[in-house]
C-alpha cells in the first residue's frame, strides 16, 4: 500500500493534539507543586527522607510528562515534513498544502522542595507551666521532632496527582499513540515504516511510564496523608486515656500546619514532672509504633538519630524515569526540513548543525534507538570492525568529505557538527589498543563519546 501524504498528515496532527492535550492536564500539577504545595513533607526523622525522594520522583515525573508532550510535537513536524515532501516529489493531486513545522526545544522541569521546617509537630495551649520546657528538651532529645507533614498540603498533592493520574488523557495516551502508528499498517516502504513505528513505539512506552508513575506518586502520597490524619488522633487518644498519670491532656490536630496535636495540663496533673513527661513520651512512641507511619517512612520508631528511606516511592523508582526522559529528549534532534527548503551541496548534505547531530546519533543506534555496541567505560563503546566500518561509510555519506589532520601516525578525519558550541566527530585509524576509532566529542543526543573495536 503506498500511503499518501494526507496520511502524514493525519498523523502528525493526531500527534500535536495528544501533545496539547498532555499539557493542559499537567498543568494543575505544575501551579500546586510550584505553589501551595511547596512544604508539605516536613523535616522531621523520616518525613525528611520521605520529602527528598518525593522531590526527586515527582520532578523526574513532570519532566518525562514535559518531554513526552514535547516529543510528540516535534515528531509531528518530521511527520508534515515527510509528508509534504512525499506529496511534492510525488506531484500529489491534489498537491499537499505547506504545513507548520515549528518545532520545541528541551524544557527542564524544576520545583521547589516539600521539604519544610513545619515545627516540632505538636503545640501547647498555654506556658503555665515548666512541664511544657521539659517536655520540649525531651522530644528534640529522643525523638528531634515529631511527624510534621503538612496535612492539608498533603491533601491538595494527593487530590492533583490522583486527578492527573486518572485523568483520560494520560490513562489513555498509549492507546492514542497506537492507533497513530495503525496508519501506517500496510506502508509498502517497509524500512520507512519500521521507522516511523520504532518512533511512535518509544513515545507509547513512555506514555505508559507517565501514567503509572502518576498512579503509584498519588499512592505515596495518599498514604503519607491518611498516616499522618491518624497519627494525630492516636496519639491525643493515648495521652488523653493517660491523663490521670500524665497530667495533660491533648486535642487532635491531625497534621494541620504540621502539627499532631495541641497539648494542656490536666486539673489532675501529677506532682512528679518527670514521671509526667515520660508518660507523655511513652504515649506517643507508642501510639506512631501502632500506626502505619512506620511503614510509610520505613522507620520503625521514633528517634532523633534515625532516618527513613524512599521506600514508599518504590514502584516509581523501578520505572527509571530518568532513562524516559533522556530517550524522549533524542525527539528534540529530528529537524523537519520541507524539501525547497532544505540546503543541499554535493552529496545532498544538510547543512543544519541539529541535522548533522541527528545523523550521528542515527549512525550510533539501532532501529529501536538503542546505542550499537557493548559498553566497556563510562561513553566508551566496544563493536566490531564491520560496525565501525559501516558508520565510517555513513558518516562520509551522511556528513560529506570529512577535513584531514596528518600526523607521524597516521591521518585524522574531522567532521564538524557545530562551531559554538564546538562539537566534532573525528575517524582515527590507530589508538592505544591498536585499532580505529571514533571520537564523538560533545555532539548533541549523543551520550557516547568514543568507539573501539572488540
């Protein structure tokens, strides 16, 4: 079946709608993460912990849902441009109208921290009394500070991040993304439309990661919230069922502004303020050791010298959200160039510097998008000698006639990609381990930086 042009075009616009559809449901996330939400997770004994690791899964979150949305744009600006260019080389009747093909550059994704000084996570209602001083010295002795997430912060993440979450836009973007890549189904170019699924295959994989990274952040979330709703009611419960042998009693705050609960002397209050505080330390050790919060933080007691982990965030640690971002940042490097438009010399070279980087990175990956080669060091590449050969004739192909260096060992052959900053790809026919190499030095969406031979 050979596919038209209006078939491009479909597609591509199929693809800018999902994009604008993505950032119209990401941005309620973005004004409370940014704004009322900043804060929330405290800094006591594990809730700092909790707050770091939330911190980072929910920024590598926004910023995967960000590039995803900016991917889909600039992969429908090379859908138009392929499209147009297959209509005017074709002399398509009718002829293919111009299309837009303004594309995105990347976009970093940065919050403000939930982790807040929110107070010791419990108040008093009045200083009548030194039992109140000794009872502060004995928390920040023993435990530094009670929970103090913020507990109708919290309930604004939770409620964002589970409408977001549930939202059809983003449970449904991998189906979406899916009946795009149906119409190509039956392209007669079979390498071409390997390609173009390879690509809307990768953009599917990451929508699902979105989705289930905004599932499992509005999970945690909620069950930081719900722990710390019940830990402030438990603990006043326990003092208050203390209150003839501890001498106050409490009131439950439940996490407002950070705080647990409200403490006050009893009119039975003991005449042994030791025995008080402890009874009131005992009370509250007792009641977080019963409660689920132990879980949440992964942090079994309270403990000034203790620190919790990011277990809560588990599931959304597992997905690497930060390999999805930088394989959607490769979508950043397809230049859409419509056919009168493009500057050619010789060889039918572009001489768009992000043309030439994008052709080197598609020297360097596969089909799939996956880099050629075995890892041996940090941007080092191992393949073979028929690998390098063949990325050597691309790059003559793909880049034109390279300047040459001579030197006592041998001649160096340059390609420049960009002059600021400078990048370059260099073809050396000896090294320390005797065989050729490519260097590939600071090209743009190529995280390698030299290939060896085996």
């Amino acid at each position: 079946m050979i596919v038209d042009w209006e078939t491009y075009y479909d597609a591509a616009s199929e693809c800018h709608q999902l994009a604008d559809d993505i950032r119209r449901a990401d941005k309620p996330v973005h004004d409370a993460v940014k704004g009322e939400c900043a804060g929330m997770a405290g800094d006591a004994p594990g809730c700092k912990e909790w707050g770091g690791a939330y911190d980072e899964y929910a920024q590598e979150t926004m910023q995967a849902c960000s590039s995803l949305a900016n991917a889909l744009t600039n992969y429908a600006a090379v859908l138009y441009a392929q499209g147009y260019n297959w209509g005017v080389t074709n002399k398509s009747n009718p002829p293919p109208s111009r299309p837009s093909i303004s594309q995105v550059g990347e976009y970093k994704v940065v919050i403000p921290t939930s982790v807040s000084n929110n107070g010791l996570g419990f108040t008093r209602q009045n200083d009548a009394d030194s039992f109140f001083d000794k009872l502060v010295r004995q928390v920040e002795d023993t435990f530094g500070k009670l929970p103090n997430g913020d507990l109708l912060k919290i309930e604004k993440a939770y409620r964002i991040w589970m409408s977001f979450a549930a939202n059809p836009t983003i449970t449904d973007a991998h189906d979406r993304i899916m009946v795009i890549s149906d119409h190509f189904i039956g392209m007669d170019d079979a390498a071409h439309r390997q390609e173009i699924q390879n690509r809307l295959s990768q953009l599917q994989t990451s929508a699902k990661t979105v989705a289930l990274a905004a599932e499992y952040l509005s999970e945690a979330i909620y069950d930081y919230f719900e722990a710390t709703n019940a830990l402030g009611t438990s603990c006043a419960d326990r003092i208050n069922r203390s209150e003839s042998r501890v001498g106050v009693t409490a009131v439950a705050r439940c996490g407002v502004s950070g705080c647990l609960f409200d403490l006050a002397l009893s009119p039975t209050d003991p005449h042994n303020p030791a025995k008080t505080v402890s009874g009131v330390m005992d009370a509250i050790q007792g009641a977080y050791q019963a409660s689920k919060m132990p879980d949440v933080l992964n942090m079994r007691a309270l403990d000034a010298r203790a620190s919790g982990t990011d277990q809560a965030f588990k599931k959304v640690r597992e997905l690497d959200l930060a390999t999805t971002a930088l394989r959607l940042s490769e979508f950043n490097y397809m230049q859409a160039i419509l056919v009168d438009e493009s500057s050619q010399s010789g060889g039918g070279i572009s001489h768009s510097e992000q043309a030439r980087a994008r052709a080197v990175h598609d020297i360097v990956t596969d089909d799939s998008g996956a880099l050629i080669g075995e890892e041996d060091a940090q941007g080092v590449q191992l393949v073979s000698a028929q690998e390098l050969e063949q990325a050597h004739k691309e790059l003559l192909e793909k880049l034109g006639p390279p300047q040459v260096k001579h030197t006592p060992k041998g001649d160096i052959e340059v390609w420049e990609i960009s002059k600021d900053p400078k990048s370059n790809v260099t073809y050396r026919p000896f090294s320390q381990s005797g065989g050729e190499t490519l260097d590939f030095n600071d090209v743009p969406g190529v995280s390698i930086k030299r290939w060896h031979i085996k």
